[in-house]
C-alpha cells in the first residue's frame, strides 16, 4: 500500500500554529481584562450616581475610572448596554481621553456639586517599558542581525568560485578534470588542421614531458590563439586539456575587471596558485584583449588604471621571478593588434596560432560534425552545402544546419533536404523574407531594374564574382538582393576588384540608363564601393599616380593619432584617384549595360514576373559565361589526353599479351635463363 506524501513540519508551521492561538484566544475571550473605551458623559453620570471610586489622570491626556465594587458586574449584566460586556471586574475598567486638566476638573467638580460625592483623582506620568526597549535595543539587533547574515553568506560562499565578500579577490575560474565526463579531444574539432599541428607540441609534451627534459628542450609557456569570431579557439584549447589528459582552467578576461581596485591583480595571483597546485595544467584565458590591452592606450588617462594593475601583474605570473612550472598559458583573442607587446614577447606568449576561417574541405568536415544529429535527405549533397558557404565560420556553419532543421519542422517535413539549407543560408545572410512590405508597381519596377543590373554585369564580366539567383522579394533592410558565389583565392588582383566595383555599381548605372533618374536604393552600394576604391589607392597601392604606397597600419594604433600619416596634398591626391577608380568602374558598368540592354530588360522583367531568378535563367538569357567555357575546355582537353593515354595503355597491354612466335628449345631456354 503506498504511504501518503504528507509535507514534513518545520518551525514555520509551529510558528503560525502559536500566533493563530494567540489571535484566537484574544477573540473569543469574553473575561479580557482590557478597559472599555468610554466618554465623559457616560462616566459623569457615574459620578452623579456616586458608583466611582476614583480617578486617575495619566500623562495629562487620559482618565482612567475605578468603579466601586459590584458596579461593573451590573454593568456586564446590562442587557441594553451592549459595550459594557467586557469591562473589567476589577482594575481601570472605564477609559477616556480629556482635552485638558482644568477644564475636566471643572466638569468633575460640577458633577460632585450635582450629586453630593466626592470623587478623588490622582495625577500620574507612565512610560511605556515595551516602547524604550525596542527603541535602545532595536538598532543594535539589526545591527547583529546584519553583520550575523553577512557572516553567514560569507561561510556559504567558500571556495574560490564564492559569491562571498572575503571571496571577491578570488579567480572565478572553471576547472576540468581528466575525469570529467565533458571532455572534449581532437575528435570534436572539424577542420583547423593547421591549428592543430601547432598545439599538438604542447599535448605531447605534457604527455612525455622526460623526452624533452632529456635534451635539455623547453615548451613554450604561452600560445596565443589568433581568428575571427566563431572559428573554434575556445574549443581549440578544451580540445588541448583533453588530449593531454589534464586540469584545464578557464576564465574570461572580464572576470578580472572589476570595480574594486586590486581586485583584478589579486585574482591573478588566486588564478596562477591554484594552477600551481594542479600542475601540470592548462591556463586558459579567453578574451584576454580584455586586459591585455596595450598600457597608456586605454580610454582613461590615469597612470593607476585598475586595468593596467591586473595586466601587470599578468606579466609577473606569467615571466617573473616566480616559477611557474608545468603551467601553461593558453589565450584567445581576435583584436591581437592591439595587445601590449610586453604580453607577445618570448617567454610569455611565445607564439600565435593563426585560426583562422575554414576553407571549402573544412567546412565540409564541419558540417558534417553538426550534421550528426539531424534528420537528413539520403540525397544531401554535404560537399554542395560546404561550397555554398564561402567565408563561413564554424559558428556560422552550426547556425545554418539549426535554421534549416527549424524551417523543416516548419514546413512539416519528415527530414531536413537541400532545399531547406539553401533558405537558411540565405536568411542568415540576408535576413528574413518580408512579403508583406507595402511595395508600389513602380518602386518594385526600379527595384527590379536595379538588381537586373547587377546580375547583368557580374555574368558578364570574366573576373566578377559568379551569381547565383537573384530576388526582388524584401530581406531585412534589403529591397532586393543578388546571391553570388565569391572564389576562395588568398590574394586579389587589380581586375578583379576592377570588375566587382563595376558589378557593384551595376545596379545605379541601371536605374540611370532605364529610367533617366536615380534613387536612394544604391546607398549600400556607393558605402561599399567607396571603402573598396579608397583602399586600392590607400593601402594596396593600386594607383599610379599616388605611387606604390601604403598607409595602411596594421598595428592597430591609428585610432591614437591625432594627425593623418601623410600630407594634406596626398590626401587630395588620394580622394582624387578613389574618385577616378569610382568613374572608371562606373563606365565598364555602362558599358556592359548598354551592349546587353535587351538580355537586362528581359530579365528584369522576368524578375517583375516570378520575383526570384536563378543561374539557370541568366544563363539563357546571356549565354554561358566565358570562365565557364574556358574551364569547360579545360576539362574536355584533360579528358581527351587522359583517354588517349588510358589508349594507349590499353593497346601495349594487348601487344603484350599476343603471343609469341614459336621459337626452338634452346632460345626459350636461354631466355629464361
């Protein structure tokens, strides 16, 4: 038979067990022995029936009444006079407030002169005992009752991690053991294979640290992981505990920020003695731009900045007098320009790892790490998805597969398919659809115009970026929108950005062509376009006639100048030829336009039509595009001359295998021998 859960008792409930007997006790008892609030009229016809005894005067405000003995008990007993129920038997049994002395004793007097009795009033000053208790001792119980609560807080919050006041100096930094059931290895990390050859030195010295001891070698006491935002560092460096199978400390830079001054400096010293104690183990500071920054470049001019305190004594821990063996120092940062260099010397940060975005293979072994859980078509083409994603992070590449699973489960689809990809992507990178804009005939005409042109010219021109599909249908702050398909290539040349400026500023030149006038619609355009053209004259020296210079800073410090690094008529020289480089990508735009104003109209058009246009469209209005044919050929000749050969193997094979002409004895005798 199962036992009814009753709630277990606490004092709480004893408690209101107490007070609900107390209350109830007071209001059912009839014999309490509280005065009955009375006036002067009631008690002056007391008096002239000669049933008071006495009265007494306290504090000058109130008259307390003695009734002689047997008057209460009539007046308990009366039926008609109701309030009287609960007069006292004995004791103050009438009370009333005066408004002053002379005049009750005037009215008293009166009444004893009616009645011929004489009642005898007695003046007193009481104080309330209860009230000068509470208002001596009240302030210091709250005082103890504070100090007692902080007491216990504090003795809660033990540990290093505590929220206590004597913990604030404390590192708050999370520890992983080799025996914790979140380890993460290798195994875990798609791609970074670069990344992951540099940091292996550090595993396998913490694994077979007597082989190096032996040659006398020394590990690095500090690595620098270096990339953008969401590339895997953070997980890069629990991958390295993992692997090497010891503590890891994590912290972020911010935890040693704070408002107290010293506290972030003594948080540092907590940080490197429990790694101390847990040696060999891996420190492992992430963000540390945070207080890593370079010291008198801070927003504030104060030489004792708390900031500069706890970078201080980060330089200590990590390469002072004391010894830090078998501790290593693991950071993460993607501003490292402007880190002090005290902190990137040898010895502290000996060196950087470059993590940087994943290329067309990594990003396919992402995906498929993030892939794993999803409910997929049997025909998903991974590599497809890894190719459609130029420039993506690891981050990056995690949100797409979730945003295509979520609009799967949308759509009620049984599994995640190519298409649901394809839409994700492009709300990632877009943001999401907005059908329900109030666009006109004529604004979504322009718009369509608009984007035509720059499908136009990035088909044409050889060296601009391939399209993809085209959309007049409103994304986030876009009117439209044109997907393209960038090379992954390390460097750029001259044409190339030649013939993006002129795809970019395609859709202006089209708005001007068909309808005489432009619009605001170009806004992003002209921003991107201006940056581009001012950093080939600026920083990659693509201008004859301001020269092959760069005034480029890439130490991160130009924001402190005051002064430009270059002369007020360079800087004209510059704006001048970012000007020419704009005017002449604007007439190779016009150019393209006005050659192919029938295939624009056409697909604009279509784009009026079906709103969204695809490669496969562009492609019959205007051909294929010449790096197509090329790298058809290309292929065709390679497979020719790879077929030829496969011929001719194949024909020395049979010659090889045609039988010889009959030969005597002693010929095929010396032959094998």
């Amino acid at each position: 038979m199962r036992k009814p859960n009753f709630p277990h008792p606490s004092m709480l409930w004893i408690y209101g067990l107490i007070g609900a007997f107390i209350i109830g006790w007071y209001l059912m008892d009839d014999t309490a022995g509280s005065p009955v609030q009375s006036d002067w009229g009631t008690v002056e016809r007391m008096v002239v029936q000669g049933e008071v005894e006495r009265i007494e005067v306290v504090n000058r405000d109130q008259a307390q009444v003695f009734l002689k003995e047997g008057v209460g008990e009539h007046y308990r007993s009366d039926a008609e006079r109701k309030e009287f129920r609960r007069m006292p038997e004995s004791g103050v049994q009438l009370v009333f407030n005066i408004g002053s002395v002379d005049a009750f004793r005037e009215d008293l007097r009166a009444a004893e002169e009616a009645s011929g009795h004489t009642v005898p009033v007695v003046y007193k000053n009481k104080t309330n005992d209860w009230t000068n208790l509470l208002v001596n001792f009240l302030p210091w119980v709250l005082i103890i009752g504070v100090w007692f609560f902080i007491m216990r807080s504090m003795s809660r919050g033990g540990g290093a991690g505590g929220g206590g006041i004597m913990n604030v100096g404390k590192a708050r930094a999370q520890v992983f053991d080799k025996d914790n059931s979140k380890r993460v290895t290798f195994k875990d990390v798609a791609g970074l294979e670069e990344a992951k050859v540099e940091v292996m030195e550090i595993v396998d010295f913490l694994k077979k640290a007597d082989k190096y001891r032996e040659l006398g070698a020394k590990i690095p006491k500090g690595a620098l992981l270096v990339g953008p935002p969401g590339t895997g560092k953070t997980l890069l460096a629990k991958a390295v505990a993992g692997e090497a199978n010891v503590p890891f400390l994590s912290i972020s830079g911010s935890d040693f920020v704070e408002m107290f001054v010293g506290v972030g400096a003594s948080r540092v010293r907590d940080l490197f003695e429990q790694a101390k104690q847990k040696a060999p183990c891996i420190v492992f500071i992430d963000e540390i731009d945070a207080i890593g920054r370079a010291r008198g470049k801070n927003a504030g001019f104060s030489g004792n900045d708390e900031r500069e305190n706890t970078l201080n004594q980060l330089l200590t821990e990590m390469d002072g007098f004391q010894t830090n063996a078998g501790v290593i120092v693991l950071a993460a940062t993607n501003r490292a320009d402007i880190l002090d260099k005290a902190l990137m010397r040898a010895g502290r940060f000996d060196r950087q790892i470059e993590v940087g975005l994943p290329d067309v293979k990594e990003r396919e072994e992402i995906f498929n790490v993030h892939l794993r859980p999803l409910k997929l078509d049997p025909q998903l083409d991974r590599s497809f998805l890894a190719r459609q994603t130029p420039g993506f992070s690891g981050a990056d590449i995690a949100n797409v597969c979730n945003e295509a699973a979520l609009i799967a489960a949308r759509n009620n689809k049984k599994c995640v398919s190519k298409e649901d990809f394809l839409a994700a992507i492009d709300r990632i990178i877009g943001g999401l659809e907005r059908k329900n804009k109030i666009i006109t005939d004529e604004e979504k005409r322009v718009i369509a115009y608009h984007e035509a042109g720059h499908a136009t010219v990035s088909w044409i021109l050889e060296n601009a970026s391939p399209l993809i599909k085209v959309t007049i249908i409103p994304r986030g702050k876009a009117l439209g929108a044109a997907w393209y398909l960038p090379e992954e290539r390390q460097i750029t040349t001259r044409e190339q950005m030649m013939d993006e400026l002129a795809a970019t500023l395609a859709g202006r030149v089209s708005e001007q062509l068909t309808f005489g006038h432009v619009s605001t619609g170009a806004l992003n355009d002209l921003e991107r376009v201006t940056k581009q053209a001012y950093a080939m004259v600026a920083y990659y020296g693509m201008s004859e006639k301001v020269g092959t210079l760069s005034f480029y800073d890439s130490t991160g410090q130009s924001d402190m100048a005051l002064t430009k690094p270059y002369s007020e008529l360079t800087a004209q020289e510059i704006d001048a030829e970012a000007k020419r480089v704009i005017e002449q990508a604007y007439a190779m735009a016009d150019k393209v336009l006005r050659k192919h104003a029938k295939g624009v109209k056409e697909l604009a058009e279509l784009l009026l039509a079906r709103e969204v246009v695809f490669t496969e469209d562009v492609e019959r209005i205007f051909g294929k595009r010449k790096k197509d044919i090329e790298r058809e050929r290309r292929e065709a000749e390679a497979k020719a001359a790879e077929t030829a050969c496969e011929t001719t193997d194949t024909a020395a094979g049979e010659e090889s295998r045609t039988p010889a002409d009959p030969q005597p004895e002693t010929s095929t005798a010396e032959s094998h021998a």
